[in-house]
C-alpha cells in the first residue's frame, strides 16, 4: 500500500464530519444573515453621518 493510498477510516473521518458540517447549516445561515444585516446598519449610519456633515457644513 502506498503512503498517499485513502484509507477506509479516512474515507469514515470524512463522512462524519461532512454529516456534521449539514447539522449546522442553519447555524451558519443564520449567522451570515445577520453579518448582513449589521454591515447593512453600519453602511446607514455612515450614510447619515457624511449627511450629517454635509449639513453641517452648507449650513
């Protein structure tokens, strides 16, 4: 056997953690949901604070 050769409790690792990586899919949907609503809040509030010194500054 060679040493690169894919052994069945590689083959067994492998699967076990593609099955654990499908558990917490909706973990991760939900954390990548709500990384875009907070970079969405933080593009506002910049939005408002250049406003803000637009204003400030025609003003």
């Amino acid at each position: 056997m060679h040493a690169h050769a894919v052994t069945y409790d590689a083959l067994r690792r492998s699967r076990r953690r593609a099955f654990f990586l499908t558990r917490t899919t909706q973990q991760v949907k939900s954390l990548t949901l709500l990384r875009e609503i907070l970079r969405a809040a933080v593009a506002l509030g910049g939005l408002i604070a250049w406003g803000g010194l637009a204003v400030l500054l025609a003003g």
